[in-house]
C-alpha cells in the first residue's frame, strides 16, 4: 500500500495523527459489529475493511525514532501490535440436542463479540470474526430444509426474535422431541417460527457457506 492509498483509507487530514485514525475508524467497525446481524458476505467485507485499515495504519508510522509527540505515540502502540496478534479461542461444543445447540452458538458468539468489543487491534478482531463465520457455518449445518416453506418467502438477513425462537424449542422439548432428527417427525407439532428459521438457516448455509 502506498502513502497515498493509506492516506486515503485512514482519511488522515481529519484526524492530528495517524493513532488517532486508526483508533476512531476501528471503534466505527466495531459498532457495526455490534449491531449487525452475521450475514457471511457482508461480514466478509468488514474484514476486508479492517485488514485495509491495519495496512494502513502500519504504512503510516513513524519510520525514526525521531519526531513529535504524536508520532512517539504512534510508535508505542506500534510496539503492542508488533507482538503475535492472537485472540482467546473458546471450546464449544453441538450436538443433536436443539436447545443445548441453540444456547451454545448463541453464548459462544456474544463471547466472541466481547472480544471484539475490547479488542484495540483490527487483527486481531479479523481473526475473531472468521472464528465465528466458522462457527456460524457449523451451527447452520444442524437445521432442516423445510420443503413446505417456499425459498422465496425467507428472507436469510432477517434473524427472528432469539427469545421467541428459545419459547418454541421448549415447546418442542414439551412433546418429548428434543433433536435436530425429530424435525421431521410426523407426530411433532413443530411451530411455523421456529420451521421458518430452520430453513433461513438451512438456506444461509447453502447460499453463503456452499
């Protein structure tokens, strides 16, 4: 990346110095973040945003140890992100049973978006968001393609209420079905909410994932 190009990603002349940029367009990032719902492309081009804005804060720095105040600020932060970017990688674990699936990739992720949250590093907060892509992708596996409801009528970016989604599993539990296998048992009265997120899920995986 040249000068120029970081100038531009960083849009310097704002700002009193490069930490300051970095700073102020990585907290905008982490807002969406926060606020957004994990559709892979869209998330995928974040990460793209990020891994720009990482470039570029480096191609900016202060190459001598000499200068102003604000670039001796610079350099000392360039010595944190100097070390081995890692993040806190949590163990979870799916399996057949929908309600423990459904509280675990839940948990997991708000964990992972903490970490997003507290994260000064656009590096690091681009490998945390693959780990929940990845995540994502495993969790959407385990749900049914429902053939009764039509591709059409789903929107995949539209996430339902969790909490309504939560009250129709346990209504489930109520019958005796517990598993991701009892979908398609004759005898389960499944809810009509809790069918269309199967498929939106289901579909998520097919359109994004492959």
């Amino acid at each position: 990346m040249t000068q120029a190009e970081a100038q531009s990603v960083l849009e310097i002349e704002k700002y009193n110095d490069v930490l300051d940029a970095y700073e102020e367009k990585l907290f905008v990032l982490k807002q969406f973040f926060q606020t957004r719902r994990f559709i892979p492309s869209v998330i995928q081009s974040k990460i793209n945003s990020l891994h720009q804005l990482e470039l570029a804060f480096k191609t900016l720095l202060p190459k001598s140890e000499e200068g102003t105040k604000a670039n001796k600020k610079d350099k000392d932060h360039k010595k944190e992100k100097d070390r081995k970017v890692e993040f806190k990688k949590l163990v979870y674990r799916f399996d057949n049973d929908v309600l423990s699936t459904f509280d675990e990739f839940n948990l997991v992720t708000n964990k992972y978006l903490l970490q997003v949250q507290n994260s000064s590093s656009a590096s690091e907060i681009e490998l945390i968001l693959q780990e929940i892509l990845k995540i994502q992708k495993e969790y959407c596996s385990y749900w049914t393609n429902f053939l009764d409801i039509t591709d059409e009528s789903i929107l995949v970016s539209k996430m339902p209420d969790l909490m309504e989604i939560r009250i129709s599993i346990n209504e489930m539990c109520a019958q005796g079905f517990y598993h991701f296998t009892d979908f398609q048992n004759k005898e389960l009265m499944l809810s009509e909410i809790l069918k269309i997120e199967s498929k939106r899920l289901f579909l998520l995986k097919n359109q994004y994932y492959g």
